[in-house]
C-alpha cells in the first residue's frame, strides 16, 4: 500500500495490474528505466503461481522487450532452473505434481527429496529418497536415505542460468548415499542398468546430452526479445491482487532448515514481529 516513508518516491501500484501499460508511460521511474544500463527484470513464483500468471508474465515481457531487459525468473527450489535446462517437464499427457499426488492417480509415487508437495491424499506405493526425515518421508513406504548438498558433489543452476559446483565437505552420514549412486543401484536392481558407474562417467553423459551444464560459472544471459514466450497462455488481464511472496515462513523453506532448532526459533521470533507490527 502507498504510504508515508518519511522520502520522496513513486508509487507504481501494488498489484499485477500496475504493470500493464507501463511501458507506453511517461513516468520519472520509466525514464529512469530507459536510462538505466544492463536492466533486468526478475519474476517472482508468487506471480507466475496465480490465476493471471500467463497475463502477468505478457506484461512483463512487454515491458522487458520494450526496454532491451534481461528475462530473469526467481525460483522457490534449488535444483527448478537445472530441471528445466535437462527438459524435466511433464510430457504430452503427462500429469502435473499435483496430479501425481491424487489419490488413485499412480501405482507408484517415487519422491526425490520433494518434500514441499502435499501427498497425503495419495494411495501410491511411496519411495522417497532425501535426508532429514522431512514430509516426504513421513508418508514413505520405503526411505532411501540419500546426501545433503554437504555431503556430496553438485552441479546447481542459478536464477541467471549459471552453472555452479559445489563439493562435498563431509561424508554422509549413516546408511546415506549420494543420489546418483541410489539412481544407479535401483536401475541394476530393475533390470534397466543406466551406462555409467562413477560420477565423472555420469557428467561425461550430462556434458554430451546437455553442454550448456559443462560451462561452469558462465552466465549465458537471457535477453527478453530473444525469448519466445508465445506457449503462455495469456487469456485475460493481470488483476490488481496484490503480488504476493510464494514464500510463508522464509527461515523454514527446506528440509535442512526445518530440522534446525536454530531457525525454528528464528521462525518464531520473525512471528511474534510480525504480529507485534500488526498491532
């Protein structure tokens, strides 16, 4: 909501709407946007998310497109930007997460460390693979204890597109595996055995399917006039809902976190401050 800041600023608006027709405005802050150099626009998942996400997201391209902007979208889960990159996307006729997670939907429901979708309506036999005992694991019919980002190597991909590693500082602990090696074991035990038997055959295979992964910290960019965005569906007009944070309780977003007694307490103090402010 507009209010006093005790500075002087321009309010643009509160809702999706407010983006509509900004491009074709005469505002301070659009000339400031036509100034400006290397200007980047960021799509939150609390956008995309909603009812008018598709019309939300046209408008921003609009606005992008209009002013030579960087296409950027801030993702609520780590490993999101690299599952799209491989292609991990439902295929034709496949069914969305929460498809997935229907009751009589599947025979099977195999969980790898998903632990932010609600599966309990689900009848699936459930195999869940991850760490911390989180909500995945509580409904399991099987557990295949796997390694935290600390006690393994990975390749993550950022927000911008840049590939980054990260090495493992310790062991897992107990009966924990690294998940490539869990994904390798299943497929012998399945009569599929997958080509490779060490981490570094498997990159090879990830490097010649998908090089882009090979590019460690390189940025490629993602100019918005370069992206097709044409399969958004965009019926409709963006409301003027206010745009809203996908995250709730931002100390308790991840399995590791939500196991610590740390930020539970950080989680309760941010609350108490939030109803303090409120009063």
């Amino acid at each position: 909501e507009q209010a006093d800041l005790t500075f002087g600023y321009e309010y643009l608006g509160a809702g999706a709407a407010s983006l509509s027709g900004l491009a074709k405005s005469k505002s301070d802050f659009v000339k400031r946007l036509k100034a400006a150099k290397n200007p980047a626009i960021i799509i939150g998942a609390g956008a995309l998310g909603r009812a008018d996400g598709g019309a939300i997201v046209k408008a921003a391209a609009d606005l992008a497109k209009a002013f030579g902007m960087t296409w950027n979208v801030l993702h609520t889960a780590a490993s999101r930007v690299g599952g799209l990159d491989l292609g991990f996307i439902p295929g034709e006729g496949g069914k969305t997460a929460v498809q997935m997670a229907a009751k009589g939907a599947l025979d099977v429901l195999f969980l790898m460390g998903a632990d932010e979708i609600d599966v309990t309506a689900s009848d699936a036999f459930t195999v869940y693979m991850g760490t911390h005992g989180d909500a995945g694991a509580h409904k399991a019919d099987v557990i295949l204890p796997g390694a935290a980002y600390t006690e393994k190597d990975g390749l993550y991909v950022n927000t911008e597109g840049r590939v980054q590693m990260g090495q493992r500082a310790v062991f897992p602990k107990g009966e924990g595996r690294e998940d490539w090696s869990i994904l390798r074991a299943l497929s012998d035990r399945l009569g599929a055995t997958l080509p490779y038997d060490t981490l570094a055959q498997l990159r090879a295979k990830l490097f010649a399917d998908h090089p882009t992964f090979g590019r460690i910290d390189y940025a490629p960019g993602a100019v918005a006039s370069a992206i097709d965005l044409s399969g958004i569906a965009a019926a409709g007009a963006a409301t003027d809902a206010p745009l809203l944070s996908g995250v709730r309780t931002f100390h308790l977003t991840n399995p590791i976190a939500r196991a610590s007694v740390t930020m539970a307490e950080c989680a309760a103090v941010a609350a108490d401050a939030s109803k303090i402010a409120a009063e």
